[in-house]
C-alpha cells in the first residue's frame, strides 16, 4: 500500500512544478486513483496524461519496493522530505564540528534513532567505518548540510556519501514553514531541550572547545564538544518528525 501523502504528489512528473501540482489538486485531482479516472485533464494533453499514467505506475512501484536510490533520483532534491516518513527507520542524522580553519572537520557525529556514532580527529575520524556507516542507511538528514556539512564530508573523505541518496535538509524544510534562524533558534520553538550544560552553544563555541582542547589536553573539553555534537545530531529527529509533517500539512491545505 502507497502511503497517502506520496500517492498526492505529482512533482516527479516531467514539467509538473510545485504550481502546476497545486493546480491539480485545486481541480479535484487529488491522488493518483483521481488521475488515472479523469478522462481529461484541462492543461494536459492525451498523449502526456498516458504518459504521466506510465510514470506514476513506475514510481508506485519504486515505492512498494522501497527504492530509494531511484526515489532520490526521480524527486527533485528540495523535494526529499516528502520520502522522509517512508524511510524514518531507516534515517542517519549527521552533523559536523569544524576547527576556525573552514573544511576542518574535528568531529563527526551520527544518530541512528537508537545509537550516537562519534568520530573525532586524531582518534577514529577515518574513512572507511564512515563510509560503512553511511551505506547501511537510506536517508540521511542535517541542518543545512545542503551547503555546509555534506559537501565538506565529501572534500574531506571523497566517496562516502552513497550515490542517489535521500537528503532531506531540514533548514529548507524549516524555512518554507517561514522559520528562520540556526539549529538552536528552531529547536526553541518546537520545545526540543538540551542538556543544561550545553544549552546556548554555539558552532563558534565548539570551535573555541576544540582549539583548547588540543593546547590542553583536557578531556572534559572534548567530553563537552562531543556532548554538542551528539545534541546536535538526537534533536535532529524530532524536528524532522515535526517540520516534514506540518510542511506536507500546509502544502496541502494551499498554505505553503
């Protein structure tokens, strides 16, 4: 059975925008059973409606198989959290540390929904049980790791991202909701709490951490560091439990 949020979208179709499905489903073309039964449909010609009609037949089934590569391949990137209920036990949530030094990766944090994974410069931060983690999950998800974290992992390691997976970035799910700000500032704003002796962290204080850290020597600083980190990545979940069903909520009511 297709879950009924994804037999509502259209928007792997060819030429079908967030407008045009928009339209379609203001025309009473709810779902894709209400596609397959309109004789016509005003804006599509008979050709492309059978064309259409192949294609929601090939994503049904990527669907059922739960194919994720080809999903991500189908779906346009900004449109990966729509998939995000499909696969919510199958999600990595990452988050990175940088040094002041831009691309410096000092700790790379991983929560599974059930286990934090940490690895931290100088100690486990290699390539290959990255690589491994990242192949055993389907979704991965971040807070802007559109621009930030994801593209330095790549630099970084080269190759440890799987090809064709679902990204789903939460700070353009939260901005199309119309909220702006950081992490911590969004998190506020949904109740998602953090430990007393990390709240008000910042990535610039993680920096400061990591730099006293390696003149020191002092464990408690990257206890602390890692700490963050692993808040960062844990309040990843419920925020993404929250945004992609209030988004999906407000597109369908014409809202968003």
């Amino acid at each position: 059975m297709v879950d009924d949020r994804l037999s509502c979208s259209f928007i792997f179709l060819d030429r079908v925008s967030r407008a045009t499905e928009r339209k379609l489903w203001e025309n009473g073309v709810s779902d894709w059973n209400s596609f397959r039964e309109r004789e016509r449909i005003r804006g599509i010609g008979t050709s492309r409606k059978t064309f259409y009609e192949l294609k929601i037949k090939e994503f049904e089934g990527l669907l059922e198989e739960k194919d994720h590569h080809a999903l991500a391949a189908l779906l346009p990137k900004n449109e990966h959290w729509r998939l995000y209920h499909l696969f919510s036990d199958d999600c990595l949530y990452v988050d990175i540390e940088t040094a002041e030094r831009y691309g410096d990766i000092t700790v790379l944090g991983a929560w599974d929904g059930k286990q934090y994974y940490c690895f931290v410069k100088g100690v486990n931060l290699n390539k290959e049980p990255i690589k491994e983690l990242f192949s055993r999950h389907k979704v991965f998800v971040t807070f802007n790791g559109s621009s930030f974290d994801l593209p330095i992992i790549e630099r970084y390691f080269g190759g440890v991202l799987p090809e064709n997976h679902i990204h789903v970035d939460l700070r353009h799910v939260c901005g199309r909701l119309g909220l702006a700000g950081g992490l911590k500032t969004i998190e506020r704003i949904f109740d998602i709490r953090r430990e007393e002796g990390i709240e008000g962290f910042s990535g610039a204080d993680a920096a400061l951490l990591w730099y006293e850290y390696r003149v020191t020597g002092e464990k408690e600083l990257l206890d602390l560091l890692i700490e963050y980190n692993e808040a960062d990545c844990r309040n990843l979940e419920p925020l993404a439990r929250r945004t992609t069903a209030l988004l999906w909520e407000k597109l369908r009511n014409g809202i968003q």
